[in-house]
C-alpha cells in the first residue's frame, strides 16, 4: 500500500469513536467543507540532516512492506540517533504501530504513553488516542488501521451495542445511520457528539484524498531519481528483479515497458500492483494467469508479474516462479523469475539456482543465479557460491562469486573460502580467494593466511597472504609478519612484509623499521623504503631522533 495512503488511512481511525454514536446525515456537507485544505507538509520530512531523513524514509518503506520487526527496530534506533530531529513524535507513533501489529500490546501502550507526555501538542495525538483504544481490554471496535475497515463492535461496559460494519476512506458511500442505543448516554449529548464525529470523519476523508494526490507527486519524484541512479548499472543490480525496471512511488521495482510512454502494457502493469495491495488473493491469481503458457502477456507484463509474486506470494508461489524460470521462452523473464527466487531466500530453490548457474550455457541466465545465490544467506548457497568460483565459468563470474561469499556473514562463508582456496589450480581465483579471508575476522581465516604467508610454494600467493595479514590488522597481525619478516630470506618477501607492516600504526612496527634501517647488512634499497615508511610517523619523537641520528653519519 502507499505509504502516503497509509498515513491518511491511520488518520481516518479517528472516526471509529463515532460508530458507538450514530451515523451521518451530515456527512456529505462537512466532506466538501474541508475538500480544499492544504497539503498536509507536516508528513514530510523536516530536518536538514540528511542522514536522518534517509534513516526515516527507510523506516517508513519498512511500514508500507508491512515488515514490522524491522520497522520497529529502525524507528527505535532513528530515535536513540536524533534525539533532536524535528519529526520524533512521527517516528514514535510509527513505531507504536509497529509494535500493535506485532501485537506487542504493553509496548505499544508504553510508547504511545511516552509520545502523548513528551509531546503535548503532537500533531499525532488523534492517530495515538484511536491506536491506544484498540489494545487490548479497552471499549473499543476492531478496526484495522490499514485498510480503516471498522468491524463489529467488541465490547462495553454495560450492554453490548447492535454490530455494525463500516468502510472508510477515498470514494466510499457515506454509511447509513445506524441507531446504537448505549446506556446512561443524554440523548441530547450524544447527538451532539455524534455530529462532531461525523465532522471529524469527514475531515479525515478529504485529508485522505488529498493525501492520495500528494502521494503520486512523492511517486513521480522517486522514479526520477531512480531513473538517475540506474545509469550506471552493474552486473549485481541488472538482476534486482529486472533488466530494464522503473520505481513505484516506494522505491519497489515494476515493470516498465519500452515503447512509448503511453504502451497499455504499462498501465497493466499498475492496475495488477492495485489490485495486489488490495486484494492480494485475487492478485496472485490473475499474475499467474499472466504467467501461463499462450496467455498473449507482453514480457514486461510477465516480468512484472514474477516480482509482484516474489513480493506477495510467499512460499506457495515458488514453484510457479520456478517454471517460469525453467521455461518462459523469453530469456529476460527467466533471468527474472531466477532473480526473484533468490530474493525470496528459501533453501529449497537452491538446487534450481546451482543448475541454472553450473549448466545454463547462456551468460544472462548463469549471472542471474549467481545473483539470486548471493542474495539467500543460507549456508547450502554460500558452498553452492563456491562451487561456482571453482568451475569453469568466466573468471569475472567467479570473482563475483568469491565476493559474494566473503561479504556473507558466519563461519560457513569462511569455510566456503578454504574450499576455494584449496580446490583451484588457477592462480587468481586463489588470489582472489586470500583476498575474500583477507575481509573475515575470524581467527581461522587469519591462521589460514598466515600459513599460506609461510608455506606456499607460490611466490605470488605468499605475497597475497602478507598483503592480506598486513589489512586484516591486530595485534597477532603485526607479530607474524615481524616474525615472518626474521624468517624469510627472500628479498621479495621482506619488501612485501615491510609494506604490510606499514598499514599498522603499531609501535613495534615503528621499532622494527628503524631495526631494518639501521642494520648494516640491510641492503641499501630497502633501507631507503624503511625510510620513506618511517616518514610517515614523522610525529613521533622516536622516528624524528633516528632520522637526525641518520643525518649525522
């Protein structure tokens, strides 16, 4: 759903207060009093730090994904970040909801409690009073701040009121009245009552629609600046669900056709995103017709139609995007069907994805499973991942491989390079396996470098190693190449330990340059390069004492 919609509709639960009152004969007249406000500004972002804004509008991103775990955790940490930031009662109410739909219900009421005592004329008050009436143990209805729909009424105090069921929102019939009698209630002020409410459901109803209209200017400007930062494309994002994709107005990918601005395959496209985030059943359904053999879509219908069930359908939908995968006729569907199945993080598409990347004698195809393999973070795809690297795919395919897997997290990355590393005959791929241990800080990556530093019989490799131990860093770092540097008799070796040696400011490096330096049997062009790497500690004292010492000889 539009995250700007979203906003408008939490508005709207303003108005469940009123259904225990009555409905509206005055409803129409006040909506067109309030047709013509202002746009509501105060939802966009308010500060001058960008940093802030960018935390912020990922966090909303995660609410409009409807990905509440991650919502709240960035909300909470925007809010530790920028205690001053302008839009705090926003991120708080945010991570309330957050919170209520993942049915955290005292944490909800103590945030919403904390937003309504720190801010006192927030802006969000109505949104956080209505959200605090539908935790539990409250007279309340149940309604869904999302979709505002209003469903029968729960509970109250004394007697139970007759059900009712109303929608709410842009383009939806005025409610009938509904005559709900309650209990110890002046008729007179309940009639009152229930015409400020009907005032106030109106006044949430045109805010909605002029939020609607805001919502597609924000879409307008995102897909321009996605349109900027796509030019530069590489091999890692042609497969983020598309080759040739444009942006909704949340930064979430759909197919954008190629021929002309006015192609009807393109309003398709946004029709089917419609009905998805309204009714995703009956989405899946139609984007799987789209998806069948002979069904006469256009492949940037069917490229779209892959994305919105990677992104709605869940499990159910992986062996439709399979199929599609194995065998649409078109080579730019497939390549995005494999993609998706990676975005969608399931081991049991693991299998496919090592066919498709091992055996698919078509580049596109081989790419896009590496691709999707780097984006699952199981450890079956980080072996599968070395598989590739150690294959007799194209070198930069295996490289990419090799990167993927040293930027994954946990033990099973690090084994996947040691298989790497010990499988190849091929010199990069070796290298380029020491430079993915080089990125790891477990203990074992630096052992196995440091072995390779000793014991190889490639000079090229030993190289590498020293090169590696020297960026990875530490303490240890720095006592095996000063100890390795006292080891080795080769001459290439002890200038290469020496570089290495120089990325740490460690003392004992200092003090072993200036014992290198000053050594008679040092030869004379390696004491010049321990000269020039000591004149980069020039502010220590030690360094400028040897350097005049030096000077007097």
């Amino acid at each position: 759903m539009n995250l700007r919609k979203l906003d408008s509709m939490t508005r709207t639960l303003a108005v469940a207060g009123a259904l225990l009152l009555a409905g509206g004969t005055v409803f129409q007249a006040t909506a067109q009093k309030f047709a013509h406000r202002p746009k509501a500004t105060r939802f966009a972002q308010q500060g001058n730090n960008a940093a802030a804004n960018a935390m912020f509008s990922s966090a909303r991103d995660l609410i409009d994904d409807a990905q509440w775990t991650k919502a709240e955790d960035q909300f909470a940490k925007y809010i530790a970040a920028y205690p001053k930031e302008a839009n705090l009662d926003a991120a708080m109410y945010w991570m309330a909801y957050s919170q209520y739909k993942l049915r955290k219900f005292n944490q909800t009421k103590e945030t919403l409690d904390r937003l309504l005592q720190t801010y006192a004329k927030t802006a969000w008050r109505d949104e956080a009073e209505l959200l605090l009436a539908q935790l539990p143990g409250t007279v309340t209805v149940k309604v869904d701040p999302v979709t505002v729909t209003v469903d029968p009424i729960v509970q109250t105090p004394t007697a139970p009121p007759a059900p009712v069921s109303v929608a709410v929102g842009p383009g939806v019939p005025t409610p009938a009245p509904v005559a709900v009698t309650i209990a110890g209630q002046d008729p007179v002020d309940v009639q009152v009552r229930t015409q400020e409410m009907q005032e106030r459901i109106a006044e949430a109803q045109a805010r909605a629609q002029e939020r609607v209209r805001e919502s597609q200017e924000r879409m307008q400007e995102r897909i321009a600046a996605a349109k900027d930062k796509i030019k530069d494309k590489t091999v890692w994002n042609d497969f983020d669900f598309n080759f040739d994709f444009d942006f909704d107005g949340m930064g979430r990918g759909i197919g954008r056709c190629q021929n002309g601005e006015n192609d009807p395959s393109e309003f398709k496209i946004v029709v089917l995103q419609a009905l998805f985030e309204s009714d995703p059943q009956r989405g899946i359904a139609v984007a799987t017709d789209w998806l069948k053999p002979n069904s006469g879509q256009t492949v940037a219908c069917r490229r779209a139609a892959v994305r919105l069930l990677a992104r709605h359908g869940g499990k159910a939908v992986i062996p439709t995007i399979l199929s599609v995968a194995q065998n649409d006729p078109d080579m730019k569907v497939r390549a995005t069907a494999i993609a998706a199945l990676g975005a969608m993080n399931d081991d049991s598409v693991i299998d496919p994805l090592r066919d498709f990347a091992l055996n698919s004698t078509t580049n596109d195809i081989a790419e896009a499973a590496l691709y999707a393999l780097s984006q699952n973070s199981s450890a079956r795809a980080a072996g599968v991942l070395a598989d590739i690297a150690i294959s007799n795919k194209p070198v930069q395919v295996r490289r990419a491989a090799i990167r993927s897997i040293a930027g994954r997290s946990g033990e099973p990355a690090v084994d996947a390079l040691f298989k790497i590393y010990d499988s190849s005959t091929d010199l990069d791929i070796r290298k380029e396996g020491i430079n993915g241990l080089a990125r790891r800080k477990s203990e074992r990556a630096g052992t196995k470098l440091l072995e390779i530093a000793r014991s190889s019989d490639n000079l090229e490799l030993r190289k590498a190693a020293i090169s590696a131990i020297g960026r990875r860093g530490g303490p240890g770092g720095v006592d095996a190449l000063i100890n390795l540097y006292d080891s080795v008799n080769t001459d290439e070796l002890k200038d290469q330990l020496m570089n290495a040696m120089s990325y740490s400011n460690d003392p004992k490096v200092t003090d072993k340059l200036i014992s290198i330096a000053r050594n008679p049997q040092t030869p004379i062009d390696r004491k010049r390069r321990a000269v020039m790497l000591l004149s980069s500690r020039s502010k220590d004292p030690k360094v400028l004492a040897f350097l005049e010492e030096l000077l007097k000889q």
